[in-house]
C-alpha cells in the first residue's frame, strides 16, 4: 500500500502576480508555481511526489510568510524556507 502524501496549498498575490505555494507537513515548501500554470501543478506534484492529497490552508507551515517578506524586499528571507 502506497502512502498518500498531505500537502497544503496557500496563494499569494505579488507585485508579478498570484503565486502558488504548496507546503508539507513538515513545512517543506515543494512547489512554487503561478496560476496562470495551475493546470499543471496537479500532473508535477503527482509525478515528483507519488500520490497526493492537496488541501487550501493559510500560510502552510509559514512559506507564505516567508514569500511574502521577500517580495516585500527581504531577499534573505528565502534562507529561512525548508526544502
């Protein structure tokens, strides 16, 4: 039996445009994509991380804290997100 993998799914809009942030549990930040792409998170998540389940939460494990910081300015807040 295969593990499904719990991932949480937040938006952020940014000066370029909305972003995408798919975080784990372990608040490891696996994908970074923008909506105009969104058709082709779901085919990229499943190909590099097996079965998956994908739910919308806020700020998953602080990545969108984190992006958001550094769109505001803070380039080294990119230092601060787990992968």
């Amino acid at each position: 039996m295969t593990d499904t993998l719990s991932l949480y799914l937040d938006r952020l809009e940014t000066p370029v445009g909305e972003l995408l942030l798919v975080a784990d549990d372990e608040a490891r930040l696996r994908v970074v994509s923008w909506t105009d792409y969104e058709h082709r998170l779901y085919d990229t998540l499943l190909q590099h991380c097996g079965p998956f389940r994908l739910e919308a939460r806020d700020d998953p494990g602080g990545v969108t804290a984190v992006m958001s910081a550094y769109f505001k300015g803070d380039l080294c807040a990119l230092d601060r997100l787990g992968v």
